[in-house]
C-alpha cells in the first residue's frame, strides 16, 4: 500500500527543511490534536500514540541531505515507512511531501487507509506552521 500526501510548499530552504525533519523530536510539532503520547528515544527514534491506537515507535533509516528522509517501524508487527521527498524551489522556498509504503494484507490496508492518509496529510499541512 503507498499513499502519498499533498504537496506543501514551505518558505525554507530544502537544506533548512531538511534540517527540521532529521531531528526528530521536531515531529511532536507535526502530530495531530489527537495525540495522546509522544517520546524521543534516541537521536534516530521516537514513540507515538494517537488516542485509541496502539504505540508506534519510527526510526530514521535512510537519510540523503537535503532531499529525502525515511522512517521506518522500529519493532512491532507491521513494516512501514514513512518518507519525505524535499524539492529546493528557489534558495528561499521548497516543496515536501510525505509517502507511507508498507505491505498489508487487503483488510488490514482496508481499514487503515482512511486513517493514515489523513495523518499524513496532518503531519505535512502542519509543516507550514511548525518551520
């Protein structure tokens, strides 16, 4: 299943973007309202929780300067990614949209699609705000 936000243009640089997304604990500025629990982990790792869903723990996995970032599920059951894909418009404006990439069975992508297309389509309109 792949599922690909909207475009965001921010007024950043992609290096100035870039550098919000690999620090990880900028995401708690990214999460939805309905955010129940958010932890840094470590340099490359953080927990979340939205309320009534489980725990999920995203690790950065690939990271080229300063055009792409990827997380990855870090433990449990499912293996997902999460990327952000930076394109530099000018020295002072760049373009990002955020890819979910994972592989479920049919009635588990059913019931989670809705859902996350949603949260990332949170996490990068948030973006407009939070650099």
């Amino acid at each position: 299943m792949n599922l690909d936000s909207p475009k965001v243009t921010l007024h950043k640089s992609a290096q100035e973007t870039f550098n919000f997304l690999t620090n990880v604990s900028n995401f708690e500025k990214l999460m939805p309202e309905n955010i129940s629990k958010f932890e840094v982990l470590d340099d490359d790792k953080f927990l979340f929780a939205l309320k009534g869903m489980p725990e999920i723990i995203l690790k950065k996995k690939e990271v080229i300067s300063p055009n792409k970032i990827t997380l990855g599920a870090a433990g449990g059951k499912l293996d997902f990614g999460l990327i952000a894909n930076i394109t530099e418009i000018n020295a002072n404006s760049s373009e990002v949209q955020l890819s979910f990439e994972g592989d479920f069975n049919p009635m588990m992508a059913m019931m989670i699609k809705g859902p996350i297309g949603k949260f990332i389509e949170t996490l990068v309109t948030n973006m407009k705000d939070a650099l």
